[in-house]
C-alpha cells in the first residue's frame, strides 16, 4: 500500500497520543491502536519501513512500531 | 387527515400523576387530573362532536361544537378547554345541546361546497362526520349571499394542495405549524368573514416559510389541506406501522395503502421518536419506491465497458460467487471484502458482515458508518464504554441548557430539531458551535441562540477543550461526580491539562475565531444552567481530530456531572436512519456485533461455535484501505450493500480509480447508482416498503420495518446475501428476518432480550435489553458508566493539515439540506427537487465582492484534490472566508474536491475542511465533462442491456 499514507495515518496517531505525559503510556496507547485496528499488511508494511530505517515517523511511533514488530 | 381508523381523544394526554374521578352522562371516568373533560369522555368511549380539537394540538376552543353542560357551571363550556375536576358531573348529550351543535354545523356548511361525493376526503372528513354526528339535515342559508366558495386553490406544493373553499377556520393547520413543527409558517389573516388562513405573508405555500413537513395536512379536519396522492388515488383503506428509511430520528409511520399501493405516509402518533411528527422527506418522499429507474431484474458483465446482461437470480448468484472464488484462489482470501449499509436492516447487515466473517473467511467488512460517526464509536467507547448516545430524544423536554456541536437538527434531523425548538421556547438556553449559521442561531421571534461559537473550521477541539478550561479553573466542575463515578487518575491528569495556559480560550481566540468571553459565558451556562445536553453531529466528526472531539464532549459532560438521567448527556445525531444498527451489527472490520473485538478469544470462540467455522482474529480493511490495497492490487473482490461509494466518500477520482481496479464489483441496491456503474454484478434490492426486518435510531431504538407490499424484484435483500453465502459454500437457511435477530439476541449481550414479539408488542425496544433491562435501556450509565469508571482523556488541539494559502485561500465545509438525504439517490427521484435541485455553493457576501461573484453565477471551486463548478449563492449564513456545499447530486462532484486527510482514530474522512480556490468560470470542469461522458456511457449500456431472448 501507499507507504507515504500509512506514515501519514501512523503520525496522526502519534499526534493524538504525544500529549500523554508519560511516553511510556503514549507509545504503549501507539502500539495498541495500531494493532486493533491495522489490518496485518498494513502492519506489515509499516514495519517494514521502519526496519529498512525509514525516519518520516514522530519518535514515538516509531518506538511503538518497533514494539509492534516484536 | 389523520390516519385512518384512529380515535382521536381531541386534547393531549396529561402528564400529571394524580387523578380525579368524574361522572360522564352517569358514567364514572378516573383520569389524570389536568385532562380536559373532551378527553376523559373519549376515553370512556363517550364521542362528543367536535372540529378545532385534535389530540396532537391544545385545546383551543373556537369551533363551539363540543359545549357540554356541567352540573352547577354557568352556560355552555366547551369541553376541549374544561379541565376535569374530581365530582363534576357532566351531561354531554341533550335536546338543547344537539340544538346549539345544530346551528353551529349549519353556519358552517352555509359557507363550504357541498361536493362531499366527488370530494377526496369523502369518507375520511371529520367535517363529514361530525355533521352526521350532529344529525343536521336543512340548510336554511342559502348560497346567494357573501361565501368563500369561489377561493382559488393553491396547488404549488407539490405534496399536497390548499383549497380554501372547504376551509372552516378552525385553526388546526396554523396551530400544528406552530405546536408541532415550530416553523410558525401559516397565520389566520383577517378578521370575521374575512379570515382566511395565509402561508406567510398571504403568499402560496411553496412562496412561504413553510417546510412542507405536513403536519398541517395531517391536522387539517376537511379537504382543505389534501395529499395529491389521496387526491389522485383515493382514501386507502388498510396501514402497516413501520419505521422511516430516511435520517437517524426513526420516525414510525402508518404506511396507509389500497392493495399494495401505497397512498399516504402518516406518522405514528404512538411513535415514541417522533409521536406522530415528520419531515417532507419521511411523510412524502416515497415515490422513490416504485420510480421507473427502479431495477428489478439481476445483471452481469465481464467488463465496465460491456452492456449489462439480464439474468436469472440463480445465474447471477452463481456469477458472482464464480468471480468470487476465482479472486480468492488467485489472490488469497484476504483480496475480498465488502461494505454494509445504513439504508438496510439490522439484519441484512449482520447477514453481510456474517457472509464475510464466515463465508469470505476474512474480517474485511466496513460499514458507511466509517465515513460519518465511526469517531463517535471510538470516543464514547473510550470514555463510557458504549458505542452510543446516552438518552432518549424525548429528553430535550427536559433540558435546560442545549449545547448543539457541528449538527443542523433543522435540517438534517427535522422532527428531532422541532422537539428542540419546543423546548427552546418553553425557555431552555441554547449554546451553537458551527462555523455557520444555522436556522437555529438565526434571529427570530421564536428560536435563538444565547451563544453562538462562530468558530473556524477544523478547530472543534481547541474550543471544546477551551470550555473545559473554564469549568476546571473557574471551579464550576462538579468534583462529586466526577470522584464518584469516573477514574480519578485520569480525572486528575485531565483537569492538569485542560488547565494549561494554552489551553484557555483567550490563548486559543485567534486560532478559532471565536471571543474569549463568548467561550467563557458558553461554558459557565452549560456548567451550572442546570440539565445540560450535548447533540452533536458529522462538524464533530469529520475531521482529522474528530474522535477527539467526541472524548472532549464525553469529558464535558461527566466533569459537569451531566450524564446518567433524562435532561443530559451526549447525543450523536446519526445521519442515517440505520447508522446506529449498522455499527451495533458488527460492520466494523475489528469488531463483532455488539462492539466485541474479534482478537477476542472468548467472544470469537462464541461466534464460532454458532456459526460453524474457524474465524480470524485480527481486524480486516477499513473503507479507504480497501481503496488503498484495490489501487496496489491486493484486493480484488468487494460486494457492496446498500451504498454509494462511488459518490459519497471523499477524493472520488481516487475511489473511481480504486473501483476500476476491481476485477468483481457487486452492487445491490434499488437503482444503478454511481458505484454500480463500475460494477460486474447487479443484484436488486428492496425498498423499505418491500422487505422485514428492524431499524435502529440514534437513540439506540430499535423499531420494526414491515413489508407493506412485494418486492418488486422478487426478494428481500437479505434473501438475496443468504443465496449468495449458500453459493459461496457457507450455507444460511434463515426463512424469516425474525430468525436472524434470534441469532443476533443469542450472541449479543446488549440484545439478548430483543425478539420481534417483543418490539411488536412494546412498538420499539431501546438496547441494551436483557435480564438487567428487560423492558430496554431509555438512558445509559445511569448508576454506572458501561466501563465501571468514565473515563477522561487528553484532548490536545492538533491544527489539520489542510491548509489555506494564497493559493487555496478558502475553506470550504459540506453538509445536508432538508429536502434531499445523503447521496439523494431516493431524494433526488421524489419531487423534493421542488426545493433543492442541485448543489450550491454558499459564500458570504464579501467573500463573492472581492472574487466578483454574483448571485447564482457559475464558480470553480478547485482544491488540491480536483475541481467542481456549482453555482453560487451569497448568504451571510457563512463567515468570511468559509464556503459551504452539500454533496446530495452526484454530477456536482462535491467530494472531487474532498481530501483523503481522516480522523486519526477511524479514518473517517475530513469532509468539513478543504482548502479551495473559487473563481467564477462559464462552464463545468473536466472532471464533471469526463464524468459526465462516462455516466452517459453506462447509462447507455443499462439502456441497451441483453435481456433473455435477445
């Protein structure tokens, strides 16, 4: 799938979590989010992204992205 | 008129709690004190003649026919205006009163036209029967001296026509204006013999403020205000109650036919959400039904390009199936899918996302809910643990402060809308958050906001999180509650970080465009003017942050304690009459029914022992990521119910791309609408009028549909997805709807107690109904939130990424008009085009000064996306620098323009804000010339389809 827009999608959760005080609760509220409601090769691709190094994702998600692939 | 064969009490049923009892021509009558001695008669089956009353209306005492005398009163009182009153003894029936109502009924008929034979109410005017009633047999006045006889008809409305040559004066028409629409159309004009009832300023109806809800008509005791349908086909003489196919209200109508022709809708005065109320759509938009576009033979084609082919039922099934498979052994059994709709029944969306979850063996269902209240599921989900509004719409009567968000109840929720004008003139306070100005802020002697939040498009958040700001730090938060019955961590964290500076709303005044002290007064009336309510709608939801609008809504409510009992709460107003039922049944590509995640493994593990096979466990494609993985070529197969994707969901060109991609498109719905002209398979579908099952409103009501005549197809639509599972290899053998809302009650907590027996007996079941709420649920989290705690959360303004610049320096926002329903597919086929033939574009007067754009010219509206032209309407209903169209007519192209930006949560599309350039041009853009050419095109090959023996 377009890679662009599922970067896109991933930071928009990212946005919504980043105001959680606590970072380990936001990329914990990422993982979880992405992983009810992605369907896998959604995930997969994403994460994909993030293991050939992609850098378009807030730290956050991509913190959680890694714990997705996991 | 009203319904046929209804006993009509003449006054209101009284809402007090003690009773007096009375003695009625030597019968003793126990009623509820406050009831008029018109009523208590009629409830003890004692008929006393009357015209001006009507049990819809109050009683207003002008005809005279229905004096009675009392035992100890003076005169003759009229019995509609006379309360009860505990001994009274009341003599409805003697020589001198029959005299009185003699001369009364003579005065009447000396100035009406005596052509009850040929007239269209013969046998349905009360007028009729309450002469007979009264035993009048001369006429002593003739016809020579002054009369209204020659009155010219007026028959501009296209529903229903006013003849004030039958008009007796009674008032009924004006007062349901008033009392029951609150449009306050219609006047008495004149005085004496010269009274006459005038639309507006003496104008015609169609000139008029009236909306043509009909409540007029349906009040009217003669043929002075007559439906044209009874008019052309008589009075009918059998009715069904069902329930309407239009907006979330659900309103319960009385379909009245002759045979299996439907003559007249009349609204339900037992409907518990609308009691007896409607809208010009409901009441009289239902020529759709049986419209010469209707298609009732299947079809299928290889290709787009190709002309359809008729078909057996059985060949298509088999068709489609055939394609079906073929998909999933080339491409894998995740490359198909398909999408529910709101327009069908509970149970033909759950026997969708069943044939998919079971049939198809993937989880990729998806509902158009994922394009209109899909944040709604997640944010109250979130926050108070159910997927729904918390009340009963009669609740508003019990409001005292209505805050309406980014919803336009006049328009898009009508009959809910005049239960809130209601309320509103008993005093309620009424704050709007709209970036425009809709009927309900506007000036008027009868409706207008308090507040009105004019804010900017896309800044929902940062307003209502201002407003908690000020309920927090002005200490209006009712602590008690919130300590009480919500999670105290996550109340504590809330209040830290609505309390941020940043958060105030003089820091957030520039951003929203709205007054620092208007937020602050907003907040401090809805914080302590006493019963709270929240009603929002799609300005809440379709945005990039629209679930974090909804968290911030649930927020509000449980910091100011407005949640658990009748006057509060947080109310979605659903667009679609079944959006609530669609998303209960489990469309969504994560959830099964009753909003259970599929990884699951205790819910799953039900699921599968009563359907039979293994089922997956992680969540399917949304809508848009089916158009995602179409266009990258993964998906390959998508079955569509009931749905106009083709014109409804945002950036079309990148939809009609995605649908080209397909290699089996199937569409079953009543016309060829815009998707099925990329579709291979064609099934027909049925009408709300042709087919069983249940509906369910915005307030969680579950109401009956009933099949009033033969599907014109020759199956219900649910039929058709059981043919098409049994032909897939998944047998269903349901032989009646009621069969699969068992199966849904079996495996749904929240229905368990649901039967169609009960609704039937019951007229509607609000859910959750089980052992807990055997009699259904009116209000939610009452004692307690569904999660246990409610549940507060950041809401952090994050601005859209759709942005103004110099070279789209507009914003434009999109919405509904009253006379047409979402994609106008059955709207567009009624003589509603009366009122709203295509999509404009408004746009405030400076706005057009500056672009040299004049009323009704032709403008380009072009965003980053594509490019539309409409014409053009000045209004200064829009603020400087915000446009506004509706999306109801698919050759206006509304969503060429709409972005692919979506909520963050749900991906609901962010149809409310887009950039745009507008500019006056002279002809349509190219997309609108291509898509014109390709429409034509189809057209062309459904005209010259093959049918059998071709």
């Amino acid at each position: 799938m377009d890679k662009s827009n599922l970067i896109k999608m991933a930071n928009d959760i990212g946005s919504f979590f980043k105001s959680e005080p606590d970072r380990t609760l936001a990329i914990a509220g990422i993982e979880q989010h992405i992983r009810n409601f992605w369907e896998p090769r959604m995930r997969k691709e994403i994460v994909e992204y993030i293991e050939k190094g992609g850098t378009d994702l807030m730290d956050i998600v991509a913190e959680a992205v890694k714990k997705l692939a996991k | 008129m009203s319904a046929n064969n209804e006993i009509d009490y003449g006054t209101p049923v009284s809402s007090a709690e003690n009773q007096v009892t009375l003695e009625i021509d030597g019968h003793s009558v126990t009623i509820n004190a406050g009831s008029s001695v018109m009523r208590a008669a009629a409830e003890a089956g004692i008929s006393i003649p009357k015209l001006c009353a009507t049990d819809s209306l109050e009683p207003f005492g002008s005809c005279r026919m229905c004096l009675v005398q009392i035992e100890g009163a003076r005169g003759y009182p009229a019995s509609c205006t006379t309360p009860v009153a505990e001994g009274m003894k009341v003599c409805t029936q003697n020589d001198k009163l029959a005299n009185i109502r003699r001369g009364i009924a003579e005065l009447y008929i000396s100035d009406h036209p005596l052509d009850c034979l040929t007239c269209a109410a013969n046998g349905d005017c009360e007028l009729q029967d309450t002469v007979g009633q009264v035993g009048l047999r001369e006429v002593r006045y003739g016809f020579e001296g002054d009369n209204h006889l020659d009155a010219e008809k007026d028959t501009s409305n296209p529903y229903f026509t006013f003849d004030p040559a039958k008009c007796i004066v009674c008032s009924r028409c004006v007062r349901a204006c008033e009392e029951t629409q609150g449009t306050f159309a219609l006047t008495i004009d004149g005085r004496g013999f010269e009274s006459k009832v005038s639309p507006s300023q003496n104008q015609d109806f169609m000139d008029s403020e009236c909306v043509s809800c009909g409540a007029c008509v349906q009040a009217c005791p003669t043929a002075t205000l007559m439906e044209k349908s009874v008019i052309d086909n008589g009075v009918p003489e059998h009715s069904t109650i069902t329930t309407c196919a239009y907006c979330g209200v659900g309103c319960s109508f009385k379909a009245e036919m002759k045979g299996e022709q439907l003559v007249r809708m009349v609204p339900d005065k037992n409907g518990q959400a609308n009691h007896g109320h409607s809208c010009v759509k409901g009441r009289f938009a239902f020529g759709y039904a049986t419209h010469k576009d209707r298609i009732t033979t299947p079809m299928v084609r290889d290709k787009i390009s190709d002309a359809w082919r008729e078909v057996s039922w059985e060949e298509a099934i088999t068709f489609a199936a055939d394609k079906l498979k073929h998909i999933q052994a080339t491409y894998g059994k995740y490359s198909v899918g398909g999408i529910t709709s709101s327009r069908c029944t509970n149970e033909e969306t759950y026997l969708v996302q069943k044939l998919i979850r079971a049939g198809f063996g993937n989880n990729n269902v998806d509902t158009c809910a994922r394009v209109c209240h899909s944040p709604t599921g997640y944010g109250l989900k979130n926050t108070f643990g159910e997927s729904s509004g918390t009340q009963t719409f009669d609740s508003v009567m019990k409001s005292d402060v209505i805050m309406v968000i980014g919803a336009n109840p006049t328009d898009g929720h009508p009959v809910f809308g005049s239960m809130m004008k209601r309320r509103l003139r008993q005093g309620a306070k009424l704050i709007v958050v709209d970036p425009r100005s809709i009927d309900l802020v506007r000036n008027s002697p009868h409706v207008k906001a308090d507040y009105h939040l004019k804010l900017r498009p896309g800044t929902n958040v940062a307003v209502v999180t201002a407003l908690a700001h000020v309920i927090v730090t002005e200490g209006l938060a009712d602590e008690a509650f919130a300590l009480e019955r919500c999670d105290v961590e996550s109340f504590d964290k809330w209040k830290t970080f609505v309390s941020l500076p940043q958060n105030s709303p003089e820091a957030v005044a520039e951003v929203t465009g709205v007054d620092a002290e208007t937020m602050r007064a907003a907040a401090r009336l809805y914080a302590t003017g006493g019963n709270g309510a929240i009603y929002y709608g799609l300005g809440v939801t379709e945005h990039s942050q629209g679930s974090t609008t909804v968290i911030g809504i649930a927020n509000l409510a449980m910091a100011t304690g407005n949640i658990g009992f009748d006057g509060v709460g947080v109310n979605p107003l659903r667009g679609q009459n079944n959006v609530q039922g669609s998303c209960d049944m489990g469309s969504f590509p994560h959830e099964f029914v009753g909003y259970r995640h599929v990884s699951d493994t205790e819910t799953r593990s039900q699921f599968e022992a009563a359907w039979g096979v293994s089922l997956e466990s992680e969540p399917g494609l949304r809508i848009p990521n089916m158009f995602a993985a179409a266009i990258d070529g993964t998906f390959k197969g998508l079955y569509v119910q009931g749905e106009d994707i083709a014109q409804s969901d945002p950036d079309i060109q990148h939809v009609h791309h995605a649908l080209r991609e397909l290699e089996c498109l199937i569409v079953q719905d009543i016309f060829l609408n815009e998707t099925a002209k990329f579709a291979h398979v064609f099934l027909p579908g049925s009408s709300f009028l042709e087919k069983n099952g249940t509906f369910t409103n915005a307030e969680r009501r579950i109401s009956p549909v009933r099949k009033v005549m033969t599907p014109m197809a020759g199956k219900e639509d649910w039929e058709v997805t059981q043919d098409l599972s049994n032909a897939l290899g998944y047998p269903m053998n349901y032989s009646h709807p009621s069969e699969i809302m068992a199966e849904i009650a079996s495996l749904t907590p929240q229905f368990a107690g649901v039967t169609y027996e009960k609704i039937d007996a019951m007229g509607s079941i609000q859910w959750p109904c089980n052992d807990e709420a055997p009699d259904g649920t009116p209000i939610m989290h009452a004692d307690e939130f569904v999660r246990g705690k409610g549940r507060f959360m950041l809401t952090e303004y994050i601005p859209t990424q759709e942005r103004t610049n110099s070279k789209y320096p507009l914003i434009l926002t999109t919405g509904r008009i009253l006379s047409q329903y979402n994609v106008g597919a059955q709207t567009r086929r009624t003589e509603n085009v009366a009122w709203h033939d295509e999509d404009r574009l408004e746009i405030h007067p400076h706005d057009a000064e500056v672009l040299g754009i004049a009323d009704g010219d032709w403008v380009g509206v072009k965003s980053r996306t594509g490019e539309t032209v409409m014409h053009a309407i000045i209004t200064e209903r829009m603020q400087p620098g915000v446009v506004y169209t509706t999306f109801h007519f698919p050759h206006s192209g509304a969503n060429v323009i709409t972005t692919d930006n979506s909520d963050w949560a749900t991906n609901c599309p962010e149809y409310k804000v887009t950039a745009v350039h507008v500019a006056k041009v002279a002809q349509p853009s190219e997309w609108q010339q291509k898509y014109q050419s390709f429409s034509d095109q189809q057209l062309s090959l459904l005209e010259n389809r093959i049918v059998a023996g071709d």
